[in-house]
C-alpha cells in the first residue's frame, strides 16, 4: 500500500501537503500556538524534498559519494502570522524554492486555509557536512532548480 500521498503532492513547482490542526496544536485560546506553524512548515520542506529524492533519487545517492553524511538545516527564517487557524482547520502547507546558490537554498512557504494565507515565510537552508557548510552539489542544485520559474 502506497503511503506517498501522506508527503503531498507537486503541483504547478509547488510541493502542497495537507494538515489537520488538532487539539494538541493549539493554545489556551484555541488558535494554533504560534511554534507549531514552525512544525507544520519542517514537514512540508521534508516531504518536498523527500519527493524531489523519490523522483530523482540517484542524484541524491550521488550526492551522498560526493558529500557523506550531508544534510539541509534551517540557518535563517522570516516569518508573517497573518490570520489564525483553529481546531479541526485543514490547511494546506505550500513550498517552493525561490533561489539555491552556493551552499544554500532559500524556500518561500505559506501555510492556507482555502484561499486565505495565514502564514507566510522565507526559509535559508543551509547544505552541511560534517559541521560545515559546503556548496551544494550540482546534481542537488539542478533538481532543486527545476521548481523555479
């Protein structure tokens, strides 16, 4: 049984994933708790790029050859809390990149609620091994690309 549909899908260069807020992610007021945005947001960049590897997942094995032990971390973010979202809202967590140069990718995230933008962010993520910031390879840096209009 294919769980893919659980990482959303890409669509139009953008990578949607569907969560529910529950009880658990909101504060004494019933809106969501502000930090949990951040939470909704890791798992849309993970499962964007966990769909990218899915889709080219060679490329990122090369990477692996080139660069052992690598992975993205989160070195800046800019973020907009515009409307609240409430117990049993589904929202839609959408991410796409906006500029990869050097050793790093900047992503632009918004999280909806139908048409309406509750949360908009600007994410620098930074491709490390072992401590380091290191050039992301040009395989990883051509797939990541190929979102950008």
């Amino acid at each position: 049984m294919s769980m893919s549909h659980l990482d959303g899908e890409i669509r139009d260069g953008r990578h949607h994933m569907r969560v529910r807020v529950y009880y658990e992610d909101t504060d004494f007021s019933g809106i969501v708790y502000h930090a949990n945005y951040l939470r909704f947001m890791e798992r849309g960049r993970t499962n964007h790029l966990r769909l990218m590897g899915a889709e080219q997942h060679h490329l990122f094995e090369q990477a692996e050859l080139e660069t052992p032990g690598f992975a993205f971390v989160v070195r800046s973010m800019q973020i907009d809390f515009l409307k609240p979202a409430r117990m049993d809202d589904l929202l839609d967590v959408v991410t796409w990149p906006v500029a990869v140069k050097g050793a790093s990718i900047t992503l632009a995230q918004e999280v909806r609620r139908g048409g309406e933008v509750l949360v908009k962010a600007q994410v620098r993520v930074a491709f490390i091994s072992e401590g380091r910031a290191l050039p992301i390879p040009k395989s990883l840096r051509l797939v990541m690309k190929a979102d950008l209009a």
